[in-house]
C-alpha cells in the first residue's frame, strides 16, 4: 500500500468517527463542496443535506465502524474499499446494519476531501 493510501484509510476513518461525535466542523471540512453520497437505501444527498440533516437531528449516527479497507492510489485521488457496521438513528428510528462501500477521496490544493461515498447492505 502507497503512503497515500494508509493516510486516506486513516482520514476516512477519522471521517466516519466525525460522523459519531456530530462533529460537523471537521466534517464541512472533510467533504468536497461536490459531494455524491449514495447511501445503502439508494437516497441520495449533497454536502449541504448531509450536513443539515445531521444539525437536524433527523440523522443521527451513532457509530460507524470500519474494516477490511483497501486502497487503490491514483495520485490525486484515492479510491477505498471496504465494510462498514453502521448504527443509525433516521427520523427516530434505529437501525443497525453492515454495509460494503467505494469511498473517493481527492487531493483539493493540498486538502484531502471525500468526493464520493457509495454503499450496499450486505446480507445479515
């Protein structure tokens, strides 16, 4: 693995514990402006509705746990691989489920931001 690639599976993994502490300054930070993230329920949202629906309280995560992360280096971009158990509360209900993602990171001016998410449930 490229050192490139051990940094973006450690940035995403600071990502995902962002997601769990609500921590929203890191994240606005962490995603790119252009933001696809496709979630395993096939919903799709942006940047801003990430964002506005975790300050909402409509989304909230509890936890998100990655493993088995691989990554391919492509230079500016760096594209990961992996699972994830995702801990999840949508408009009041909780959910737990495991999930199999692609997750694109990018090097902006100097800042790695995540560009892409996409994920799928994987069988309980």
């Amino acid at each position: 693995m490229t050192a490139n690639g051990d940094m973006i599976i450690a940035l995403d993994k600071e990502r995902m514990q962002a997601m769990a502490d609500k921590d929203i300054g890191k994240l606005k930070n962490m995603l790119c402006k252009d933001l696809v993230y496709t979630h395993s329920s096939a919903r799709l949202d942006t940047k801003e509705s990430i964002i506005a629906g975790m300050e909402s309280g409509a989304t909230v995560y509890n936890s998100v746990v990655p493993s088995n992360v691989e990554a391919l280096d492509l230079g500016d971009a760096v594209v990961l691989t992996g699972n994830a158990q995702i801990s999840v509360s949508a408009n009041g209900e909780p959910r737990s489920f495991g999930v199999r993602f692609t997750d694109v990171y990018q090097n902006q001016n100097g800042t790695w931001r995540m560009v892409a998410w996409q994920s799928t449930k994987t069988p309980d």
